[in-house]
C-alpha cells in the first residue's frame, strides 16, 4: 500500500496523480482509476483526498430555500464520493438514491452512515437503471462532469437531464477556468460555455448561476449552478 499514500489526503501528491489519470485516459480507460483513490485508503474516508467531509454549503443555502414542497420529493446524487452531500439532501427531507462507479466509494459510503436513510449503490451514469429515468425532482452533482474527458462531458449532462421530473432542478457545482484555458489540466475544470450546454443543449432554464473563488490557498475559481426542466 505505500505506494499508493501520494493518493492520500495527508500526502497528496499532485505530479503523481496526474501522471496516474493522463496514463489511465492515454489507455482508453476513463474510469477505473476512481475505485482505485477510494480502495487505497483501505477504510479510512477522511484518507479521500477530495472529500471536503462536509455538505456543499452552496447545497445547503439552495435547501433552505425549500423551493420543492411537495411530499415524496426525490434527489438523485451522481458520483457520490463519501456522501456528506446526499446526507444532507436527506436531512432535508428528500428520499435520495446517491450512486458512484466506484464500489469502493460505495463501500465508505455504507461503513460511515449505518443507519442512513440515503439509498447508496453502485451505478454508470451512462447506464443507469431504466426505472429512474425522469423520476428525481433534483439531479445534484459536485465535481463529477469535471473528471471526465472530453467525449463524456456532453453525454454526462443530457444523462442527468433525463433523470429531472418536470420542473425539476439540475444543481452543478464545479471547478471553472476561463474559455480557450486549461483544456487538459486535471482535473478538467468548466468553462461558462461548457456549464452551459445545460441551456444551451439540454434547454433548461437557467434559475441561478455564481463564478466564486473558493476558500482555498490560493483560491480556487468554482461555479454553481441551478437549471430547472
Ligand atoms: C471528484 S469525485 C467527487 C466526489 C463527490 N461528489 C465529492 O464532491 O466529493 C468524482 C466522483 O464521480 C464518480 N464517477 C466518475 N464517473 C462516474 C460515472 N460514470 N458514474 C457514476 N459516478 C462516477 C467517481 O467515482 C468519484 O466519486
């Protein structure tokens, strides 16, 4: 396992991680590597070095709007990671399915809440059940479309576009970069362009939109997003 402590929180080690992905994609191979960060830290969720271990508090400001009143409501959580944002989705009164390719994650997932009521399983964004298809009134994701190539990136939002019920919400929260920058610096930040094909493509109205740094040293530029079908 040493050899695998530059994915750790503790001793990340960027360079390497790179390095790790660009081999992976170079390969062909756009999705193995996600098991392989949660699996290395051999139980430990706080050894996940992207886990902030806390909701999204732009998640949180958009929940206390309690915008969707109707009983039943449904949250769908994509790439789920160790769940701090699908808990807090259910805190908030939503029956939430969270999934993530990675069974590893899932496992975390299951071992840090006993007793959630969040329905966590292992599932493709690209081959999703049949049955959830326009069944969730909010299709929430953090930091996923942002870890996909290229030829995902489109496919991953008209995936989550037909998860929304009508009139539900498509809540995005991302790293940005400017247009025409960074086009292959990991992880693969949104350009306002790209968060956009959700009106542009997918034809969701955009409710609200923010370009903020986050509280990082040095600041990290982030967008969050709310389109509703
Ligand atoms: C950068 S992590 C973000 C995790 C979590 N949302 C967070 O904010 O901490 C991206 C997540 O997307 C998951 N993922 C990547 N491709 C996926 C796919 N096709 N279907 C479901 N999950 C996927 C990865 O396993 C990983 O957990």
């Amino acid at each position: 396992m040493e050899n695998k402590k530059f994915l750790h929180k503790d001793s990340f080690d960027y360079e390497k991680y790179v390095a790790m992905v660009k081999q992976h994609h170079k390969n062909g191979d756009a999705f193995s590597w996600f098991d392989y960060i949660y699996d290395c830290v051999e139980g430990d969720y706080t050894k996940v070095f992207w886990a902030d271990l806390e909701p999204n508090p732009y998640l949180v400001d958009w929940l206390k709007q309690e915008l969707i009143k109707k009983h039943n409501k449904t949250a769908c959580v994509i790439g789920c990671g160790v769940g701090d944002d699908a808990e807090v989705l259910s805190e908030y009164g939503y029956k939430v399915t969270a999934f993530d390719i990675s069974k590893s994650a899932i496992n975390l997932c299951k071992k840090r809440y006993p007793n959630t009521k969040v329905n966590y399983l292992v599932a493709d964004l690209f081959d999703y059940p049949k049955e959830w298809f326009e069944s969730f009134d909010v299709v929430y994701e953090c930091n996923t479309i942002q870890v996909l190539p290229n030829q995902y990136r489109k496919k991953a939002k008209t995936a989550m576009n037909n998860l929304l019920t009508k009139d539900g919400y498509i809540l995005v929260s991302c790293r940005s970069r400017e247009e025409n920058t960074m086009e292959d610096v990991i992880p693969l930040p949104l350009s306002k362009s790209e968060i956009n094909e959700f009106v542009t493509i997918e034809k969701l109205k955009e409710i609200s939109f923010e370009a903020y740094d986050d509280t990082q040293e040095p600041p990290v530029p982030h967008f969050w997003g709310v389109y509703q079908k």
